[in-house]
C-alpha cells in the first residue's frame, strides 16, 4: 500500500481548490460577459461585444427568435467577408469572435473589431434604430488595412431554429443548386417550409433585396439593397440559405454587392430588421 503524508493530501487539497477557484472565475467571467441593447418598441436585440459584436439575442416582449445553440458557428448572428473561398473554415476569429470596442454617441451603437491577421481587414458594426419606420438598422463596414487594393462583399449570417417558413423573392427555378431543398412558388415569392434531414444544404438565389422568417407567430424581414446579377462576389449570392443537418438550426444569410477598395478605403452596407407579429 502507497502513504501518502499530510503534508502531500494539503498540497494536493490546495491544489484543487486553486483549480475550482480557476473555473468559477472562467465561469463567471463568461456569465458576466458585457453585453448591449438596442430597443425599438416591443423588440430588443441584444450584442455581446467579447464575441465577435455578434447579435445573441432577438426579442419580440419575451419571445426569442434566433437560435440559441451553444456550440460554435450554431447561434446568433453574425459578419463575415465574402467570397468564403479567401478564408475557407472556420470564420475569421478577429472578426467572427474576437473583443470589439464599444462607443455609443448620438443614438448609434458603434462597435469595431481589431484588424484581422489573415485578411487585413477590420470591420465596423453600427447599430441605430429608425423608429418612423420600425427598423433596427445595422450599417457594416469594411475597412481594408492592407497596403494593397482588395476585392470583397459584406455578408451577414442570423442563425434560427429549424423551424417555420423562410420568403424571399425569386422564382423556385432560379434557385440553385435546385433540388436540394423543397422551395414552393406562393404569392409570387419562394417558400421554403422547414424539413429535416441528415446532410448539410446550401442554396443561392438572386433576390429582390429582403428576405424573411415566419416562426411561432413571429416574422423576421431583413431589408438590404438589391443586387444586379453580376454584383455578388464569385461563387456566391445577394441571398443564400444554410439548412444544418437534423432539425438544429438555419442560416438566414445575404450579402452585398463586390466591390474594389483601395488601401485604407472602407464600404458600408446596411441592413434594415423588422420583427413583429405575423398577421
């Protein structure tokens, strides 16, 4: 049989006790992560600035609409560059997770990420409400920190349960690649009612600049200028719609158009949310 000393059970007992300490001090810190608000009558969308400015909340009174999936790249919404192909997987970490700064002046809720090591550049986040109109209205910003001139498109990606109907405006048969998904023509715009399968799918579609979420009595519609067929970057869309395996979550996702900055030039574009009883 092995002894084991007094003084060896103290050390290992003291040893144990600085670990827990370390946990709950991590636990807590993550618990107390900052985290901002922006209101506009019964809506309130709240951002964690220390992971990657994402959106990690969206309320109608006390009904949550976007996922709230705790593994990586399953919850929230968030900003990414486009075309994907610059960057691959997984999404850029000063941009996608990393700490931004916070300032809040004249209404606006402005946060800035650092620059990122890969791709060199930063992204601006702007936050504002429009309240004549009803909107929350989120302006992205790329900055390009290169000495170099650069090519890319603003791309926004909300995540929501894998449930209720998804509209936007463009015929089934332009969707692409087809088959993968079973899109419906209603009203003039096309339908995609939740299903569940055991494959990841992604398609593209050339939209008519919105795009929206029906689920629980709720519709999400996002605004967001209207793209020209050879506007999207290569490879990618003005609208796209990610179906995760199972019944887990979707990515509601739309870029902007592809454009050239020159070294420290920067472009802006903007996103307008409604969310509000369906009727």
């Amino acid at each position: 049989m092995r002894l084991t000393s007094k003084k060896s059970l103290s050390t290992i007992s003291m040893k144990r006790i600085v670990m827990l300490s370390a946990v709950a001090l991590l636990m807590s810190s993550a618990a107390m992560a900052q985290t901002k608000e922006v209101k506009i009558g019964d809506v309130t969308m709240t951002i964690t600035p220390e992971k990657g400015a994402k959106i990690t909340s969206l309320k109608y009174q006390d009904q949550e609409v976007i996922s709230q999936l705790r593994w990586p790249e399953s919850f929230g919404s968030t900003f990414w560059t486009s075309p994907q192909k610059e960057w691959n997987w997984p999404p850029v970490f000063e941009l996608d997770k990393g700490v931004y700064e916070v300032v809040e002046k004249d209404g606006h809720l402005v946060m800035t990420s650092p620059v990122s090591e890969k791709l060199k550049y930063r992204v601006r986040k702007d936050f504002s409400t429009d309240k004549k109109d009803g909107a929350i209205v989120i302006t992205y910003s790329i900055i390009n920190e290169s000495g170099e001139e650069r090519k890319v498109a603003p791309w926004e990606i909300t995540r929501v349960p894998n449930a209720g109907v998804i509209k936007f405006d463009a015929p089934v048969e332009s969707i692409w690649p087809a088959g993968l998904m079973n899109f419906e023509q209603k009203d003039g715009v096309a339908c995609y009612a939740a299903d569940e399968a055991q494959q990841n799918r992604k398609v593209n579609a050339d939209g008519k600049g919105w795009l929206s979420y029906e689920n629980n009595g709720l519709v999400l519609t996002k605004k967001f200028a209207d793209l020209k067929a050879d506007e999207p970057a290569p490879g990618e869309a003005e609208i796209q719609v990610y179906v995760n395996r199972g019944k887990t979550y979707i990515e509601l996702e739309s870029q902007g158009a592809y454009t050239t900055l020159a070294p420290g030039a920067e472009l802006s574009w903007t996103v307008r949310w409604y969310l509000q009883p369906a009727k």
